[in-house]
C-alpha cells in the first residue's frame, strides 16, 4: 500500500510559508496561525493526487481507513490528523477492534483513542487488562475509561476479580459502582486490610463512599508505624467520609516527608528567581 504523508507535505509548505512571513509574525503569534494553516491545508488541493486531504480520506471504505491507519503505523509514516478525523466521524468502532489485539503498544493507543468509551470494545479492554498485555500506561488508561462505566461492568470485573486476574485495576473499577453493594464493599475492605502499604486501598474506600469504612480508617491512620504517604491517603480517605483526624504527627525521619519537603523547597526557590 503506498501511503501519502500529508503532514510531511504541510511542514515542506509551511516551512515556505515561514520563510516568506517569517518577519511579520512573533514566535507566540505563530503558535496560533500553525494550526490555522493546518487545518486549511485539509481543503486544499493536492494535484498530484487531485482531491483534497480530507476528500482523500472521505473516499475510502470503512475497512481501508483502518488499513491505511495501521499501514502508516508500521511502515512509520506520519498519522495525519485528517486520518483519524475520517475514522473518528465514522463511529465504526467493529473495524478498529482487531488492532486492539495487536502487541504493538502504538497501535493498540491509537485504536483506544478512536474508539474511547464506546461500549462495543469494553470485552476488548477488560481482556487486555485480565491478560496483563501492553505497558502500565496503556492498562491504566482502559481503567479509567472502563471505571467511568462502573455500574454497567461491575459483574464482569467482579468476575475477573474473583479469577484472581488484574485485581488492583478491577478493584478500581468497582471502587467507582454507585449501586452500594456489600460484595463490593466486602472487597475493597478486604483488599485494604490485606495490604501493608494501604495508600491505594484507602483511596479505593473513598471513592467508593461507604461510610462503614470510617471507624475502620481511623484505627489504621493510628498506626505509630505509617509512612507520611500512607498517612496521608489515610487523612484524605477519612475526610472524604466525612471524618476528621487533626493529631499532630511528626514525620521528620520518613523519607518520603523529606523528599517532598526538598521539592516544596526548590520549587519555592524557583519561584522567586522568576518573580
């Protein structure tokens, strides 16, 4: 398939263009005409291929829109934006599924980003997560486009959860069910007492609102032998409940403590040279 890099094609014209002008704008006005110009480049003829970019586009079948895409992908052709834009106005969610199943992380990124929260590939992005595919960044974004779904695929990440598979992602999903249930409850509480670093699970039980869990906080959060991180989790958890926990505790040896009070110090110091 030969492919055709339209935004190679802009950047050699914009680059003329620049040239010509490049006394009469200033570099931040220029941030605003690039994009400008990019998007009138979308509706100018190309001869050589006679249509525009996006009539080039408009052209083709649902199933060669996908192919182009995952063409340009592996031959490392520039995605042009009028590509996506064709696919993504279309709504046919069926032919970007395959690539979902591809073990090439850029692929399987550009499919997510098409596709989005639409219901037809959530099996899609539950069995990338059960399975572990791809990096954290991938596997962390399809949680929370799933957790914003959580009512609708609570039973099938109570599944997976009770397979043993992908458990902190689906934990996280069924943090955000609003439907209370004791089951659901049972195991983010579960998971908590369970963990020896409970930050993550106390944030888990404060998005999920059960205000069960605050006695629960409160007793952990007195625990001498916390680190400042934890601590803290512990502290939004307990307030976003509803509590309040204002004993002074002093974390001047914890690390983390420390390292975050080197950062507050250099940024402040930052600042100052700037002002």
């Amino acid at each position: 398939m030969k492919l055709i890099d339209f935004d190679g094609l802009f950047d050699e014209k914009l680059a003329q263009y620049m040239s010509e002008n490049k006394n009469k704008h200033s570099e931040k006005q220029w941030e605003d005409i690039i994009p400008k110009l990019y998007k009138k480049f979308g509706d100018t003829r190309i001869p050589k291929i006679g249509c525009t970019p996006k009539e080039y586009y408009a052209r083709m079948t649902d199933s060669e829109l996908v192919e182009t895409l995952s063409a340009h992908l592996a031959q490392d052709v520039p995605v042009s934006e009028f590509l996506c834009n064709e696919i993504e106005n279309r709504g046919e969610v069926e032919t970007l599924l395959p690539m979902l199943n591809s073990d090439d992380a850029q692929t399987v990124s550009y499919a997510i980003n098409l596709i989005g929260d639409d219901a037809r590939a959530f099996n899609e992005y539950f069995a990338i997560l059960k399975e572990g595919r791809l990096d954290e960044d991938i596997r962390s974004d399809l949680a929370d486009i799933l957790h914003l779904h959580a009512d609708e695929v609570k039973a099938q990440a109570l599944a997976i959860y009770r397979e043993g598979k992908a458990k902190t992602y689906m934990l996280e999903i069924l943090s955000r069910v609003c439907e209370r249930s004791d089951e659901v409850y049972g195991l983010l509480l579960d998971a908590f007492h369970a963990a020896d670093d409970c930050s993550v699970y106390a944030g888990y039980l404060a998005t999920y609102g059960d205000e069960r869990a605050l006695p629960i906080l409160l007793r952990r959060i007195e625990d001498r032998s916390i680190g400042f991180v934890e601590f803290q989790e512990l502290k939004y958890a307990i307030e976003a409940l509803g509590g309040e926990y204002n004993e002074p505790r002093d974390f001047s040896n914890d690390k983390d403590y420390l390292a975050i009070e080197v950062a507050s110090a250099k940024a402040a110091q930052s600042d100052e040279i700037k002002s």
